[in-house]
C-alpha cells in the first residue's frame, strides 16, 4: 500500500513538473481561441463578490457611473486635442475603463465605438499570459500597445494602449485609448493597404506587448516602432499621447477610490455590466419573435470586380437575438478585405449601441446575449493566415445586413428607444495618401471626409446629409484647408452636395457630397481609394426604399487644372457629372474606375474624384409628400427628371408650382401600371430563381436558399469551384496585371489570325 502511494506521489509530481515545463517553452503565444471566441462577460471575481455585497446603495452607484464616464470623456477630449494623427484630430479614437479581467464596463460618449468594444481581447490575452510570465509582468505604471486584429481590433491602422490601474498592491481595473493612427509601414501608405496579399504586408503586426513602465515609454521599443512606419513623430507623439491620456483615466478612477472606496468601484463596474445584459435581454423579449433575412452585395476585392454574398439571417426567440450569416462568402487567401470574428462582433455591437438602444451604457454587455453564427474560414469568420487590413469591405455590408433586420424587428415594438431608421451609408468614401510633402517629409495617412456618410431616412422624416459615420459618434469631417497646410494635395471640390446623389423613398436617405482633389507642389504624391458600391449599391432601402446609388472613381488624366485655371478659369466645371459629361480639357483622358484603387502616383494637375454616399430610403416613392419633392427641387437635391420619373410629381417646372391633382392622377396612373408589371409570387419565383449562379459570373458565397453549397468564382480564367459550408476553402486570386495580360495576349493572337 505504502509503495503504490509512493509511485502515485511521484507520478503526480512528474506530470506536474511536465506541464509546468511545457507552460514554460510554448512556442508561440497566438491569439487565444477561447478569448477571441467569446464575447460574454467573464466570471464575477472575489473582489466584485465581496464588494456586490456589502455596496448595495443605487444612489452611489449612481454617482460612481456618473465620475467614471466624466473620466472617460474628459480622456477623450484631451486625446482629441491632443492627438498628431488626423484621425485623432477628427475624432476617431476612444478611450474605455474595463474590469480588472478585461471586461469593458465604460467608455467615452463619444468616438468609434467599435475600437473600445473589441480591445477586451488583447486585455485579457495579457491578463491571462503576460501576468504570471517573470519575463513580462503586469505592475503599476505598465503600459502595453497593441494593433494586430487578429488578437482582437479592427485593422493594423488602430492602435491600443492598455495600462492596469492598482490601488494598494490590488489590480482594479484597466484603462485603454484607441487612435486610428493611419500610417503604419504597410505595402501602401496610410495603414490601409489593399493591394496586400498576406498578412505579411499589413505593416506593424503588434500583438499586445509591454512598451512603458513606471510610466515611462521604453526608448528601444519606440526606436523599433519609429524606424517601422513612414511618419516616425507621427508615431512617438501619439505613443505619448495616448500613455498620458491613459494616466489621467488612472487618476480620476483613484480619485473616485478616494472619495467613494474602493469596493463600491468595484462594484458599479460590476453592477453596470451584469444590469446592462440584463436590461437588452428585458428589451429582445419585447420584440416579436421571428426571423428575417437580408442580403448585401459587395463588389469588388478592392482589386477586382466581383459579387462576394454577404447574407443574414436574425432570428430573435424569447430573450435573444442570433445573427446567422453562414452561406457567406469563403475566405480570400490573397485579398485584404477578410473579417474575423472578432471584428465582425465589435462593429454589431456598434450597431446596437449607437443606433438601436442609444440610451444603454457603452459596455460589452449589451452585445452578450446577442449569438453570432458564421462559417469558419468564411470571409466573416477568416483564418489566422488571411489578411484583413480592408475587413471593413465585408463588415460594414454584414452591419447594413444587422441593420435592415432590425428595423423591421423593431417596427412593431410597441416601445422604442431610437427611431426606425433604413440603413446607414456603410462606405469610407475619402481619400488615402502617401508621399513627400511640401516640407520634404514622408507621409501617409487619410482625409476626414468619411465621417461624412448620410443618414439613413427614418420612419418619420428624412435622413440627414453627410451627418456621421456607422462607426462613430460626434466625429469630425475635418478642415480642408488645415489639410493644406501639412500636405501638397487641394480638395478642388470640397465637401459639395450633389443632385440626385440620394436613395429615394418615403422619406430619402441623406446625402453625401463630392469631392475633386489634385496634387500640386510635391515631386512624389499619390491617391488611393478603398471603397465597394461602384456596380452594385451596398446599402439597402427599407420598406420599400429605394437604395443608395452606385459610385465609381473617376479620373481626368494629362491634364494640369492649375494651368487651365490660370489661362481659361471658365473652362473649370465644379461638378463631377459636368467634369465627366462636357469634357472641357483638350486632349486629357476620362475614365471611370470601381472604387478599389490601388496607391497611384498623381501628376501635378490631374483630378481625382469621388462621391460620398447616401442613406437607404423608407417606404414607397408614391407615399412621398409632394411638397417635399418640390423643396428638394428648390434646394437642388433633386433634378426634375427624378421628380417626374420617380416621385411621379406634376408641376410647374418654371415657377414649381405643385399640381396636386396631376399629382395624384400620375400616382394612381404608376400603381395600375405596377398591377401590369407584377405577376403572382410562385410565378415571379419560378421565372426568377435560377439553380446556380450564371456560368460567367464571378460569384461568391451560396446561392439561393442551399446555405451548405458555396461558390467560388470564375474569374480570371481560374474555374468555378464548389465546396461544401464545412470544409470551405480559401480563395486565391490572380494577379489582375496578370488577367490583364493574358486578355491582351488572347486579343493580339486572335488579331494575328485574321491577318
């Protein structure tokens, strides 16, 4: 007996020296499934037991909410001010206060959600690695940085400091800041590459990683982030920026120790999450039980043009809501407009808390009782391998998907707690930069123009114009003319609301507005775009709303307009569409392009223009109040072609005078002939469903109502593939200089022969 206890001694102590050896020499620490799968809040720890309850006054709960959110505010307004990246200066940034385990339980009113919602990964890989490892340690006045989506952010262009705030040797909780920084030493200049091909050339690749102590950034890190990236002060100013920012958070959490004690903190941080899932679970069993699905085209890579599916399915069953999105679109192995999960749950999340319950707290709780269904290695689910620096192409659709459910869940609540909106514009329609400036110095980054997308129309009234991204609460459209000041390029045509650029409804979505840019007084400055909506439009109407248009890049080519301007200033046309239609330079070159451009060198002079995009329309044009037609008119958001044609309104087109008989007799004329054009629902789906994508289309994703087949291609002279929902392979594009070439050689032999 004696033996047997002996030998079962020493194998307990084997196997425990065994697992401490191989806790010891992993060999490398990726990002951690069972983190980046979940989104739920962890465990109650001992501290927030004990101080849940013996803290037990709403009042000061109350008061310690109140003190903590003014501290997050206030850090968001110092970073703001603070801040070198034109992101920060305009507002896209956050800063949040999360649990001592990496729960995110307050963050600031204003700034990019999305950015504090998914930084709860990162904090939590260095809670559980980086606490107990001697090597690194987690102590007071530590500070870590953090950009890598694949450890929980959105792409390499936003970057984290995280910093644990202690009272009395006790961890209480961690603050962070997050800045679209922009530059960050990718393929292509302004951190949003999407000519990369692997997550090799995404630039810095930071999984999280300790770069301050005592409060005091390590000089040798710096260096090697500095000597990393094309804007080494942009770099280090920011770095510091956020840091100090992150020590103010600190001081005002232990100012509210100070005054209210340490467990009621604990507490409220507590509190406020575990109320919040509980009140959005009180509020999904209001809604009426059900499904609804939705489906977004994206349509192009950014590279080439193609129709990548993007489909939901939102089913709410007592007290949750599921997003199911299987059947979407497979993974691209060489292409940057991947998702993963993560990020695909972080702009939901934003959804929910910007657009649908306004009123909640800004934590990770609302989004915990809300499930995410995808297929793994699915364009919203992408590998480890898959790049993702462009994941904004297939998750802003997946959110237009979300959106349009929701509205018709919503529609028959009887309580509401934000109006029923059509789907916001989803695009970053603007420019990215990159070359020498004026001053001689190397940049990269982008324009402010994308936090102008317009509003979708509302059961009530129209959308606004150019109001906010989906992205981000009280954010800034930015000064062109400060713009000027730091780089060689001029906004022409700034910030112009353009006629018919709406989705026509009930009520419009609101517009955006164009925009012209040209380089001048640099030897070595070019453009990109990075944008989906140039063939198919990417945001939906609701309710019988009409959709946002479709918008395509368009360049005018050897060309200087200075020089015009100088000789001939009347032959300049301020308006894209006059631009593109009159042609008013000699011998310059027109063209028209998706929105996916690649970095491209500008010539001094040559023009590059795009157009910011416009909300989803509600109900039907006919229900349109004619009067409103008539003040779009006058305010030149509406050409009369469109009023006649799709309001159907009669008046006088010299002094717009309404005919409200004329009206009405057009309307009624429009729905009898509609009665015409429509034929029974199982005739229409017989003549209109098809049993696979046409043979020529390069197609992506499932097809019909079969969510288990999913389609691949062709394109590029690579055939269609067809793999099942569970064994999804990744797609590997040709090089679209190499499709091209291949074209021309076909043309030219075929040339050749009929010679």
């Amino acid at each position: 007996m004696g033996n047997n206890d002996t030998v079962q001694s020493y194998t307990e102590k084997e196997k425990s020296v065994i697992d401490q050896f191989l806790a010891d020499n992993v060999l490398f620490l990726g990002p951690d499934p069972d983190i980046m799968n979940t989104h739920d809040l962890s465990p109650r720890s001992a501290s927030e037991e004990r101080a849940l309850a013996s803290c037990t006054d709403a009042a000061m709960h109350a008061l310690v909410r109140d003190r903590l959110q003014a501290g997050a505010n206030e850090s968001f307004e110092m970073l703001e001010q603070m801040g070198a990246a034109p992101g920060a200066k305009w507002g896209d940034l956050i800063t949040g206060v999360f649990t001592a385990a990496g729960d995110l339980a307050v963050s600031s009113a204003g700034g990019v959600l999305i950015f504090s919602a998914v930084v709860h990964h990162p904090i939590k890989f260095i809670v559980k690695y980086w606490t107990g490892d001697p090597t690194v340690g987690v102590r007071e006045g530590d500070g870590f940085i953090h950009n890598d989506a694949r450890y929980g952010n959105i792409h390499n262009t936003d970057q984290s400091m995280m910093m644990p705030v202690f009272w009395e040797g006790e961890l209480v909780c961690w603050v962070s800041t997050t800045v679209h920084e922009g530059e960050n030493g990718a393929i292509e200049p302004g951190g949003m590459p999407s000519l990369a091909e692997s997550v090799y050339e995404e630039g810095l690749k930071m999984s999280p990683f300790k770069c301050a102590e005592n409060y005091e950034l390590k000089k040798d890190l710096v260096t090697f982030l500095q000597n990393s990236v094309r804007e080494p002060k942009l770099q280090f100013e920011d770095m510091k920026t956020k840091l100090f920012t992150c020590r103010r958070m600190e001081q005002r959490i232990h100012g509210c120790i100070q005054e209210f004690g340490l467990d009621y903190v604990l507490a409220s941080l507590r509190k406020g999450l575990e109320d919040a899932k509980a009140e959005t679970q009180r509020r999904l069993a209001e809604w009426p039980d059900g499904k609804v699905r939705s489906i977004v085209m994206a349509d192009s890579t950014l590279r080439e043009n193609a129709l990548i599916k993007i489909q939901c399915e939102v089913s709410k069953i007592g007290s949750e809501l599921i997003c199911d999105f299987r059947g979407s679109s497979p993974e691209f192995a060489n292409r940057a407009n991947n998702t993963l999960l993560s990020s695909l749950k972080g702009m939901l999340a934003q959804l929910f808390l910007a657009f649908v319950w306004p009123d909640m707290p800004r934590n990770q709780a609302v989004f915990a009782p809300i499930k995410v269904i995808t297929d793994p290695k699915s364009a919203l689910h992408s590998s480890y391998n898959a790049p993702n620096a462009q994941s904004m192409m297939t998750f802003f659709p997946s959110f237009s998907c979300v959106q349009l459910a929701v509205a018709k869940f919503v529609y028959s609540t009887p309580l509401k707690y934000s109006k029923v909106i059509a789907p916001w514009h989803n695009m970053i329609r603007t420019f990215i930069w990159g070359g020498i400036t004026q001053h001689n110095e190397m940049v990269g980054n982008l324009c402010a123009d994308l936090n102008g997308m317009g509003g979708g129309a509302r059961a009530d009234r129209d959308g606004e114009h150019a109001v906010a991204p989906i992205f981000a609460a009280m954010s800034d459209l930015g000064e062109q003319e400060l713009n000027e000041e730091e780089i060689p390029f001029i906004q022409i045509v700034s910030k112009k609301v353009m006629t018919d650029n709406v989705a026509f409804g009930k009520f419009r979505g609101g517009q955006g507005y164009e925009m012209i840019a040209s380089s001048i007084g640099s030897p070595l400055w070019g453009f990109m775009t990075t944008c989906i909506g140039s063939k198919v439009g990417c945001v939906p109407g609701v309710f019988g709303g009409y959709g946002a248009p479709t918008y395509p890049l368009c360049k005018i080519k050897d060309v200087d307009v200075f020089e015009v301007m100088k000789t001939d200033p009347e032959a300049f046309e301020f308006s894209i569409v006059d631009l593109m239609n009159k042609k008013p330079f000699k011998d310059a070159t027109y063209t028209t392009h998706h929105t996916g451009l690649q970095f491209e060198l500008a010539k001094r002079g040559e023009l590059y223009m795009i157009t910011q995009g416009s909300g989803g329309g509600y109900g039907d044009v006919l229900d349109r109040d004619p009067e409103l037609v008539i003040r779009d008119i006058e305010e030149n958001l509406l050409s009369h072609d469109a009023a006649r044609r799709v309001y159907h309104v009669v008046y006088n087109p010299e002094t717009l005078v309404l005919d409200r008989e004329g009206t009405q007799k057009a309307r009624q004329a429009e729905r009898e002939a509609r009665k015409k054009r429509g034929v029974p629902f199982k005739e229409f789906v017989k003549q209109w469903n098809k049993p696979e994508p046409p043979a020529d289309l390069p197609y992506y994703g499932s097809w019909g109502g079969d969510r288990e087949t999913i389609y691949a291609g062709p394109y590029g002279g690579v055939p269609r593939a067809t793999m099942n929902a569970s064994d999804i392979q990744p797609i590997y594009m040709p090089n679209p200089r190499d499709v091209k070439i291949a074209q021309l050689e076909a043309r030219i032999r075929q040339l050749e022969g009929g010679n």
